[in-house]
C-alpha cells in the first residue's frame, strides 16, 4: 500500500500561485456562433462546451503556457498556444468547414499534437466506432484497425499483433500506465474491457524511445473516459445482446464536475457461453464472464492539477481443451479454467512553470492469475506486483525547438502459490532516461530523439536439478541505446508525407530465459536459454497522405530489421512423450504495409466508400517464415449516413466485406491457412422519443454463417472454426 500513498502525497504537494480564467466565443467563418463546440486543454483533462450563443468560460486554470483546443464535428479543430499567469484571457476564435474528418490530440506522443501536426503516423479510433462494428470483445475490435490483428482462442482470449509481432513485442497502456499481467503467455488476454475507455491510439512501429523495452513492435494505448464538464452530471446505461454467445454486456455510468472537482464511476459485467460455428455445435468451454469497476477522481485549481483513477477487471475464463464436446448454454465456466484479477492504480500529475512544465505519472499494477485444473484448488497460482513511473519535463520553448527530457522506471516482483511454476519467483527492475526535440518551420516538422535503458532480472532458484519443473537462478543485467529520428511535410495542401526511422529492443522474458516444463497450451516440452541476449531492431517508416473535400488515400510501408529475434525450436529429443523445444535466436526481418481509399461523392456526400489493404511479410535470415504472421487482407465498407425528422439524428447503415488472402507462408509449427470471405451488416442512430434520447446499433457479423479458420487462431491445430453467424443489438440510454 505505501505506492498508494505515494500516490496521493506527490499529488497533493504541488503547489502554484495563480488565479486564470480563459472566455471567449466560437464562431463559423460567416459569425455564426456554433454550440455545443468542445473547448478543451487536453493538458489539465480541462474540458466544457459552448453555450447556445457560441460562448465558453474555462475558470481555475494553473499558471503556465498550454495548448487550447476548439473541435466540433464538421469542422477543423483549432489548436492556439495559451499563456497565463493570473490573469484573464478573451478569445474569439473561428472554425471552418472541415474537409475531412475531425483532428484529435493524439495522447501517446509526449508533445500532445494534432494528428495532422504528428511527426509519427498514429492510428485513433474512438470506442464507440469499434462497438458499433458489434465486436464481443475490445480485442476483437481492435483487429479491425489496419496492420492490427489478433492471436486468438475462441471469443475470450485475444492478444495484439501489430504488423506481425505480437506478445511481449507490444506494450499497453491503460490510463496512462503499462499494463503488466503476464503477457508472455499465448493463452493470456488482454485483460482490459472496452467499458469506460474512450479511444485507442495505436503505434504501429518500435517506441522504446518513449516506452523503453517490450514496446519493439508497437504500443495500444487506451485513453480512459473523460470527466463530465463543469458543473455537469450525466449518466448512461448500455445493454448489448449477442446472439451466438447468448452473450450479454451491461455499463453503468455516472460522472459529475465542478469548476474544480471531478468525479466519475462505471461499472460493467459482461457474460458469454460457448460460441457456436457454422454447423451449430458450440466449442465447449469457450465460456467466460468478466466484472469491471473503473472510477476517477480529478482536482485542479490556481495552484495544481491531478487526476486519480482506478481499474478493477476480475475474469473468469474456460480454457476449451476437449474441442466440440459437451453440448451446454450454460455460462459457468468448466475446468480446466482461468481466474484473473488485476488492480491498475494510476496518478497524473501537471506542474506549470512560467515557460515550462512537470509530467509525473504513477502506476501499480497488481495481476493475480490462477489457473484451475480438476478443481478449485490453483495448479498454478501467480501474483505480479508492478510501480512504475515516468516524470516528463518540458523545457522553455527556444524559438521553434521545443525539448521534453525524462525518466522511467519500473519495479515488478512475481511470486508464486500454486503446485506448479510457469515462471520461477523473481524481481524486475527497469530504468531509463531519455530526451526528445521538435523542430518545426513553415510546412515541416522535425523530430529526434535518444534513450538509453537497463533492465535487471534476478530469479530465485527452484527444484532439483535435472528434472522437470527446474528453474535455474539467474541475475541479468539488459542495456539498450535507442534513437529516432521522424519527418513530416507537406508537398501541398492535400498532400503530407511522413518518414520515420527509428531503433527498439526488447529484453527476453522469463519463460524465455528461464522455462523448464511442458507448456500445456502448446503442448510441448520449452527449455528457455539464460543465455539469450536483447531483440534489437530498426524500422523504417513511410506514410504518405492525400486529403481533399470528397477524395482521401493513404499509403503505408515499413521494413523491420530484427537482430537477435528469440524463437523456439524443436531438439529432436522427447521428454516424458513430448518433443522438447528450445529458446534460440536469429536476425529476421518484417516488411509490408497498408494502402486504402476514401470516396465520398459529391453531390450524395451522405455516402461514404472505404477500402484498404494490408500485408506483412516475417522471415528469419535463413528463410524460413517467422510464426503468428497474418494472412493479408482487404477490407471494404460501405456506409451510408443519414437523418430523419427530429426522431433520428446521425444514423448510419454499413456493409463490410473483407477477403482474408490464403496465408502460404508459415513457419515450421504451422500450417496453410485457406482464404475465406466475411460480410458484415451495421445500422444504427440516435433516436429521440419525446424528451428521451437514446443511441441504438444493430450488427450481423458474419451474415452468411461462412465457416473458417482464422491463421492466427490456437484452435486451428484441432481444426475447430472461428464464430459463426453473430447479431448484436447494443442500446445506450443517457440519464
């Protein structure tokens, strides 16, 4: 507990001295004002609305010099750099008509740009927009977003692959912290539910220079809900319904804010049985049900700004082991089976200078992972206690440079209950330093980077040996130095490029250093290698955008080169009847993309056609295909928008057929995966029935119950297909 007093002593020590007030009127070009725009300093998670008459009044505001942000949809969001130092700002500020969608601050990079001003491309997706493609899981919809798929057993278990790596390759972060719940193994899920997150900002490309080790292949990080605005309340209630999973998800929501507290609370219970393929047999033991609580607590006035939140996800999760057995509905998991309880305890704390300002954030993380085998009694039992840390200073703004200097730190001990040890008891500890600048002039925008980190691993010695179970003390000490260096211009008004260079690592995990058994979800005997040295790669970047009025396309290539990529690989010798597989390693390299289209023709601007394609390519130097590597695939939609009367407001009808290319290259563990073909359904709106308001989405996923078997499924070695036809119905009230 003394993290979490920490927590609050740092958070209420920091003191300014100042009284600011900004105020103003939003207006179109014509001097119109526009209500309900969204004025916000993304900074402080200050946020409020324009009033019917276009005005705004933001009071308690810290002294120091941030960026203000004015969005509304429809047109381009204006960011302005505010100064303050006890005093009183007017603004009149003025929006024109968008030409493409609206601009957001992407959260992930440290300089908190407009994506439109971000020197990386960054893919944003808002919750709401993955919940509206009627997905089960948060998983799931992320593996609708290009260059982003997902490892897969059943509906339940989903880890991220981001352009082919995936594992301890991708780093998470939930409420600004990273997320620490045993990620190494393939049965392990994300462990996070969509309730009460915002969006997701997806990093497609090595950002250790921000995120040190394990974020080699890219980063998800997860932007909570945000607190009402001031002296608001509002409440929501959501229910979806899953007809393949008799599956169902319920939300509670309540927030409400002053001018200088902020409060917010959501609970969420989410429930499934087996899900049922094509034939209509169900995969026994693919049940699983999940509680979620996430609240918040915020305070800012003249002296400081801090803002508290905490996250309890608790799971219960049926590991399938028999394929298509026992026939049941019934949503009591069986054994063998999982229980996961994670805590994530986070702190954001702003101290403003005159021309600087202080970003501390603090984080402990607690996962307790059970695994039951034939009874309640844990075969395998694992608590992780994780803090960590990261404190950002942003230095005086010189002229056009602007340069963020910083340090994080982590401290993570894994402890053992149970009869049995995946990984032996040890202690992690990371650190590391770095400092990034921003150049900018005219069109174009410069970036670069240096880090350097240290990793330090010790386990404790277990079992005898020789034998099975063995696990060898060891006491490692991981160094990387990390640089990146990224471009962006633009040609012409519609036309930016993006380039980017930039080095990763990864330091090798315990079960990789340290494994002595059979792997059960793999059902083979792993040998790790204390032996194995740091992943190392470079990346290049390339992105190039055209946007006009009706017309969008973008084009995205990368070339990951892998030094010491950490792999398993068979012995030839057998263990109590299983092969034995050991830890080694080889350079390998990643390469391929995405490309896609926007067309929405004028006059029928109410139609929108998308459509993009994606491929990766994984090999090791000698060859061979790398493991887990996506099929490619071509995703197309069809979305019409439209109003009726003043009963229905933003509908939207979808069709989106995606073709999943056959997957021929495969590694030495896997097999050909055939192509298959999806067509999905989506309508939706929100519908206003006297004075109540409510938003209502109706999907049908996979709606000509097309049987297949997704490359990256776990179930795919059984020969057991993916989910057949599913329709959701999703109803959200607002209170």
């Amino acid at each position: 507990m003394k993290f979490i007093y920490l927590f609050f002593i740092v958070g209420c020590t920091m003191m300014i001295n100042a009284q600011n007030k900004i105020s103003g009127i939003v207006t179109d070009s014509n001097n119109n004002p526009i209500p309900s725009a969204t004025v916000s300093l993304p900074e402080i998670h200050k946020e409020t609305s324009t009033d019917k008459d276009g005005k705004f009044t933001l009071n308690n505001i810290p002294q120091g010099t941030f960026k203000l942000l004015v969005s509304f949809m429809g047109y381009e969001t204006q960011t302005q750099t505010i100064s303050l130092s006890g005093n009183e700002i007017q603004l009149s500020i003025v929006l024109n008509e968008a030409i493409t969608h609206m601009d957001e601050v992407i959260v992930s990079n440290v300089f908190k740009r407009l994506q439109s001003q971000n020197v990386m491309k960054v893919e944003l997706e808002s919750i709401k927009s993955l919940q509206q493609k009627g997905t089960a899981t948060l998983i799931e919809g992320l593996a609708t977003i290009p260059g982003v798929s997902q490892v897969s057993t059943g509906t339940s278990i989903g880890k991220p692959v981001i352009r082919g790596l995936s594992g301890n390759r991708v780093l998470v972060y939930s409420q600004g912290v990273r997320m620490e719940n045993q990620q190494f193994g393939e049965e392990h899920g994300l462990g996070l539910n969509d309730s009460g997150v915002e969006s997701v900002e997806v990093i497609k490309g090595p950002a250790s220079l921000l995120y040190g080790s394990d974020a080699l292949g890219g980063v998800l990080y997860f932007n909570p809900e945000k607190f009402a605005n001031p002296n608001d309340f509002k409440a929501d209630v959501s229910q979806r319904f899953f007809s393949n999973t008799l599956g169902s998800n319920t939300s509670l929501g309540l927030k409400t804010s002053t001018d200088k507290w902020k409060f917010l609370v959501r609970g969420n219970y989410n429930t499934h049985s087996d899900y049922q393929i094509p034939d209509g047999d169900r995969v026994t033991n693919t049940r699983f049900n999940e509680k979620d609580l996430k609240a918040g607590i915020g305070y800012n006035n003249a002296s400081f700004a801090t803002v508290f939140r905490y996250n309890f996800n608790q799971l219960d999760l049926g590991i399938p082991e028999d394929g298509i057995a026992e026939q049941s509905t019934s949503k009591k998991t069986n054994f063998p089976s999982q229980g996961v309880d994670s805590h994530i305890l986070s702190l954001h704390n702003n101290v403003f200078f005159k021309n600087s300002k202080l970003d501390i954030d603090l984080g402990y993380i607690y996962n307790d992972r059970k695994e039951f085998e034939d009874s309640f009694t844990p075969i395998l039992h694992m608590k992780l206690k994780t803090f960590n840390y990261t404190v950002n200073y942003h230095l005086p703004k010189k002229g056009k440079f602007e340069t963020i200097i910083g340090a994080q730190g982590m401290n993570q001990t894994n402890t053992n209950f149970g009869e049995e040890l995946l990984i032996p008891d040890a202690t992690t500890n990371d650190f590391g330093i770095y400092a990034t600048s921003l150049y900018e002039w005219g069109k174009n925008v410069l970036q670069a980077g240096i880090r350097y980190d240290n990793r330090k691993v010790a386990s404790e010695n277990h079992g005898t040996i020789g034998n099975e179970g063995y696990f060898e003390a060891i006491d490692k000490s991981f160094d990387s130095f990390n640089a990146s260096l990224g471009y962006k211009t633009n040609f012409s008004e519609n036309l930016t490029m993006r380039l980017n260079l930039a080095s990763g690592f990864r330091a090798p995990n315990l079960a990789e250093l340290t494994s002595n058994g059979v792997h059960e979800g793999s059902n083979r005997y792993e040998i790790g290698n204390s032996n194995l040295d740091n992943e190392q790669n470079f990346q290049t970047d390339l992105n190039l955008e055209y946007k006009s009025t009706h017309f969008e396309w973008f084009v995205n290539g990368f070339y990951n080169h892998i030094a010491n990529y950490i792999f398993i690989s068979p012995s030839g010798t057998q263990v109590d009847g299983y092969d034995v597989y050991n830890y080694e390693q080889s350079n390998a390299a990643l390469f391929g993309g995405e490309v896609g289209v926007h067309f929405h023709p004028h006059p029928i601007d109410w139609l929108h056609l998308t459509s993009s394609f994606e491929t990766v390519t994984g090999r090791k130097d000698n060859g061979d295909d790398l493991p887990l590597i996506p099929a490619n695939r071509w995703n197309n939609t069809f979305k019409a928008e439209f109003e009726q009367g003043n009963w229905l407001k933003d509908g939207f009808a979808t069709l989106n057929i995606v073709y999943t290319l056959a997957q021929n290259n495969f590694s030495e563990f896997e097999t050909k995966t055939n192509d298959y073909t999806l067509v999905n359904l989506g309508l939706g709106g929100e519908i206003t029935i006297n004075k109540s308001k409510f938003n209502v989405n109706l999907n049908a996923n996979n709606l000509l119950n097309k049987t297949y078997v997704s490359h990256l499924s776990r179930l795919k070695t059984d020969g057991i297909p993916n989910i057949g036809r599913n329709i959701m119905l999703g109803i959200n009230f607002k209170i």
